[in-house]
C-alpha cells in the first residue's frame, strides 16, 4: 500500500499525545496478515508552553487477511478480551503490561478496529521495544524460555470470565475433523493427483484411529476445555533483549477454546525440526530430542500448577497428532489444488506433507524416550 492510504487508515485510531505520522514500514516475517511499523512523532511539552526534542514512538498497524479470518469481528473480540485480561493479571502482580502482553488502541469511534473502503479490517497494537523475536534459533535457551512463555499464557487466560471465546476457524485443531477432510479430497480427487501420493494416502488411513483420541478426550470429559494459542511457533514469543526471558506471546488471530496439549505439540513441531518444513531429501528430516527436552522443561516448569494427570499423560502424544494434522492439512490441500496454503512450485504441498509424515514416523520410533522425557519433567 502507499504510504497516504496507511496514513489515512492510522489516522482513524486513537493515538495518544499529539503525534504525527512519519514513516511505514513492512514489517515482521508472518505470510497471513500485512503488518507495518508506523513512526511517529510525539510533542513533548515541557510545562511551561514551549516544546522539547520531538519523541520518536513506534506503532504495529495490521490489515487483517479476512479471507483466511472470515470472521474478523469475532477474531477481535477475542482479541481484547484475553489482552485485557492478560493486562488486569500482569498489573495485580507487578509487572509491566504494556511489554508482556499485546496492548490495542482504540479507534476513535471506540472500536478496536476500522474498516476501509475496501472492506478491509486493520488494528493498531502498541510496539514492544527492547525484545526480539526469532525465525531461527539462535540460542538454545531460547527455546526453553518460550515453551514457558507459552505455558504461562495458558495459565493467565485459564481464569478468562464467561462467556465462551468465540471459535473462530470451527474445527480448527480437530484432527478428525481434519481427517474427515482429507477423506473427501481423496474421494473427489479433483485434480487427479491421488495416484502420485498412494504412499502417502496409506500412511494416513493407518492412522485413523489416532485422529479422535484428544477430541474424545474432551467429548467425554476426562480433558478440560482450555483457550489455545494454536500457532505456538517460537517466533510467536518475544525473547527479552536483556534478561533472554519470554515476555509476550504474539499472533492471537487463533486463540480460542480447544485442548492445552496442542500448544505443546505444535510448539514440538516447528521448534525440534531438524529441516525445513517443504524439505525434499527426507534423509535430513525428523526432531530433535535434545529441543524436545528443553521444551517440556520449560512448558512444564509452568504447566505442572495448572495440567491434569490426563493432559500431562498425552503431551508426547500430542506431538504427534499435531505432525499428523499439518500433514493432513498440506495433503489435503495438495489432493484439492492448493486452495489454501501458498505454493512457490508444483508438488510443494506433497513436499510439505512428507515432511510432516516423517516426523511422525520419527517420533513414533522414540514415543518411549519422549515419555520418559515427559515424566522427568512433570510433578
């Protein structure tokens, strides 16, 4: 976008002290949302009516991709909800809510966002300074440090007051759900792509079985309902510059109401993978267990106040089922013509699903280590 029309749009937010715009930016490395960092610069009056050095002061602004989130008002509702929650619990204890958890300006017709001409909705968040966040792990620690981070954000919004968080992408984490998905792709085969992945079609179905045990977990009560994150990559944590802690969890368009141990197993996935997630030599693919380690350490450093025995007892579980449902989604899509995730090359979503598939079959060899790991961990 130019720079005029984002300077329209964040004009309609409520932005505190007299601030004028100066600069936007792209900004961050999501795929989903367009994010940009506004520059501004903010008056400061000393008192007696003349100014000093204008301030600089950074702003997120966000177009939100409603053709991914159909249903944008709900995503924001949930939204401020849980932040005003999270700010309510980080201020009762001392600490700064304006770093550890997202803040939302107001527009000034007092919603917590706008819609342009276009039918586009767009946000405003405060910028966190003085923490980072990363694509690729650089420390070690880093990993322990966001697996709680994660853990202590399942355990603030534990206490969200009624009513229920909208579910925002129905089925989303539900892996029979998924399944039943990629069931009707391959019925339909739309585009003949079936016969290129029997292998990985077979790998599927000898799975089904494994698809409903967290949703029947729930359905029969042995599991409570909590609100999930449900895109728990480490660069959805800002490490703090200076102290290395997690101080805020990032990216709430999926927080809604679903089973805690699917935060853990995603945060698995993407954080333990040894290859890129579209990786063609399958010889390089699988998990680290020494990363494993240190993310249930640090999870469970935190989740042991506030987990069941049932959900502690399917944490390695959950690793694997989450594995299984990304390779479902990415078969699926491959099966239905690359609907819904982006593609650079013919066959990507097949490459994707395999990586996927492989790590199951990789954690399924160690399923005992990655419980005793659990175990050692947990209270």
């Amino acid at each position: 976008m130019i720079r005029r029309d984002l300077e329209a749009i964040f004009a309609l937010f409520d932005i505190p002290g007299d601030q004028t715009f100066q600069l936007a930016e792209e900004f961050g490395s999501g795929h989903i949302n367009d994010t940009f960092r506004i520059n501004t610069k903010q008056s400061n009056n000393k008192g007696d009516g003349t100014p000093s050095d204008n301030l600089s002061q950074y702003y997120i602004l966000q177009r939100i991709n409603h053709a991914i989130f159909t249903r944008p008002v709900q995503v924001m509702d949930n939204i401020h909800r849980v932040t005003a929650h999270l700010s309510a619990k980080i201020s009762s204890r001392g600490g700064d809510p304006l770093r550890e958890t997202l803040t939302l300006l107001p527009t000034k017709a007092g919603r917590w966002y706008e819609v342009d001409g276009g039918g586009n909705y767009w946000r405003v968040f405060r910028y966190i300074g003085g923490a980072t966040t990363y694509d690729i792990i650089e420390d070690e620690r880093h990993v322990t440090a966001a697996a709680r981070a994660f853990a202590e954000f399942q355990r603030d919004v534990s206490d969200l007051p009624t009513p229920r968080l909208h579910e925002t992408i129905p089925g989303f984490g539900d892996t029979a759900f998924r399944f039943e998905q990629f069931q009707a792709a391959l019925k339909s085969d739309c585009k003949g792509r079936a016969g290129g992945c029997v292998a990985e079609i077979e790998f599927c179905l000898a799975r089904e079985g494994d698809a409903s045990v967290l949703t029947d977990l729930l359905r029969q009560g042995k599991i409570p309902e909590r609100i999930t994150h449900y895109d728990t990559k480490i660069n959805n944590v800002m490490i703090d510059d200076s102290t290395g802690r997690g101080i805020c969890v990032l990216d709430l368009d999926t927080v809604m109401p679903g089973v805690a141990m699917y935060d853990f197993g995603d945060a698995v996935r993407t954080a333990a993978a040894l290859a890129a997630e579209d990786e063609t030599d399958l010889s390089k693919v699988g998990f680290s267990m020494d990363r494993f380690e240190r993310l249930a350490e640090g999870y469970l450093s935190v989740a042991n106040d506030f987990l069941t025995d049932v959900e502690m007892d399917h944490l390695a579980f959950a690793a694997r089922i989450v594995a299984l449902t990304i390779g479902l989604r990415f078969l699926t899509d491959h099966l239905s013509g690359d609907l819904y995730f982006k593609t650079q090359r013919e066959g990507h979503n097949i490459d994707r699903a395999r990586t996927q598939f492989k790590t199951v079959k990789d954690m399924e060899g160690r399923f005992e280590e990655m419980k005793s790991i659990v175990n050692k961990y947990r209270k």
